[in-house]
C-alpha cells in the first residue's frame, strides 16, 4: 500500500519512505465563513484533499504533512465562526514545520494554499525559510494551476469565494461540507468602493468581506458543478504533478 501522510505514518514507515521521498507538501487551509451553502472548513478541506491526490500522482517522491487548518482570515471575521492567524504566525508555523523537517532530511517542500489571505505571508515565509535554512520552497494556490479552466468556464463577474468555482471543487474534493439547497448567487454590493478596485491591476485595497457581499460569496454558485470540479483538480493536478518532476530533479547548486 502506498504511505505517503505524514500523520498516518508510523516512524519506521517514515524512515523507509524517507529513502525515496524528497519533496513535503504542506497544505494550508482556514477556517473562515463560505456564505449560506459551504462549511468554514472549505479551505482546509481542498488543500488537504488536493494535496492527497496530488502525492498519490507524485508517489513514492513526496510526503504531506498534517494540514494547518487555520489561515490568515481578518477579512471574514465580520461573520460568525471565523478564526484567524496573525500573518507573523502563519509565518512561525511554517518555520517550525520547516526547521523540523529538516531535521529529518527534507530540503524541498511546496507549501500548497487554498485561500488568498495565505498567499503574502506565504511568500514571505518562503522568502525568508530558504534562505534561513538553506531549503529549497515552492509556494501555490493550486487553483492558479487551472488557470485554462478558469478562463474558458467561468463566467460570473466576480469570482473566487464561495462562487461556482468553489463549490465545484467541493463537489469533487469533498461534497459533504457542501449545503446544496441552500446554494444562492452572491448578493454584492455593487456600490462599494473596495469592489470597485477588486479587479485593478495596479492597485490592492484592504477590505473587509462584509463590504462587498451580504450573503459572504461573490460570484454565482448556482453553476457549480461535479463536471466543473473534476475539469479544475485534473488541470490543477497535471500542472502540479509536473511542476513537482521538475522540481525535485532541479539540481541548483
Ligand atoms: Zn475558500
């Protein structure tokens, strides 16, 4: 049987797979409010489910560490339920999962994201932990790696939280944290300012989620779907698995 789950390992079953793994993946989720129709565990849900599928493809070069279920989420923290990381302990985390790993023999690892929020303290710790340790760090909101799908079957104005794409990818990952009955368009604030530079190209505004939407999605998640899922993961998962070959044959120094 293929082992490749950290937390499912016994440590003489680590040794072994140690032999020929070079490359942890660290899947990063949240824990913050999808609207009406998706559980706040969304985000760890996909990064964890993701990052499973991705090993099983990559097999027998890459180990998965535990998910770190919480994320940096200040943004959602207007709606019942969200917890958030300071970005410095995002940070600290990654560190710590670093340095230990490390220890054992790992010197490539691609942090794997499932939420925006993660993806600056993200870059950050990834800037400074492979320097710091002399490590190889690799960093990804694995939706980017479907960007041809997001292109060609996504048509709602906004997109990218608790929209069609979302909720697709639930359906396939994880359909039971998915509230199909209750699944409704996001309910925008089309006079918000922070809306209105959501999608510059020159400039980021910080926001807070309840400015732009009432409900807490964006986008339509009425067009999500099990199809949609499927198509986005296999992009994803073709990029990635690819990505993860050349990464771990790269010889840098
Ligand atoms: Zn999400």
């Amino acid at each position: 049987m293929k082992k490749y789950i950290l937390p499912d390992m016994t440590w003489p079953e680590i040794k072994e797979a140690l032999k020929t793994a070079s490359i942890a993946i660290v899947p990063v989720g949240a824990q913050e409010q999808h609207g009406y129709h998706i559980a706040e565990g969304c985000d760890s849900y996909r990064a964890k489910e993701f990052s499973a599928l991705l090993a099983e493809e990559c097999f027998p070069k890459v180990l998965v560490t535990p998910t770190i279920n919480f994320g940096v989420s200040p943004h959602h923290m207007d709606f019942p339920g969200t917890i958030t990381l300071r970005p410095e302990t995002l940070i600290a985390i990654m560190e710590d999962v670093v340095s230990s790993l490390k220890h054992h023999g790992i010197k490539k690892f691609l942090f794997l994201n499932a939420h925006g929020g993660n993806s600056a303290p993200l870059g950050v710790a990834a800037e400074k932990l492979a320097r710091q340790y002399e490590v190889e760090i690799a960093h990804t909101k694995f939706v980017d790696a479907a960007k041809q799908t997001l292109r060609e079957d996504i048509d709602s104005e906004y997109f990218g939280h608790a929209c069609e794409r979302e909720i697709s990818e639930c359906l396939y990952l994880a359909p039971s944290i998915v509230r199909e009955d209750l699944i409704e368009e996001g309910d925008m604030n089309r006079d918000a300012f922070a809306l209105n530079y959501m999608k510059s190209d020159f400039v980021k505004v910080v926001y807070q989620f309840n400015e732009i939407t009432n409900n807490g999605n964006i986008g339509d998640g009425r067009k999500g779907s099990y199809e949609l899922g499927e198509k986005i993961i296999q992009e994803a998962l073709t990029n990635l698995a690819e990505f993860i070959d050349d990464f771990v044959e790269a010889k840098r120094e």
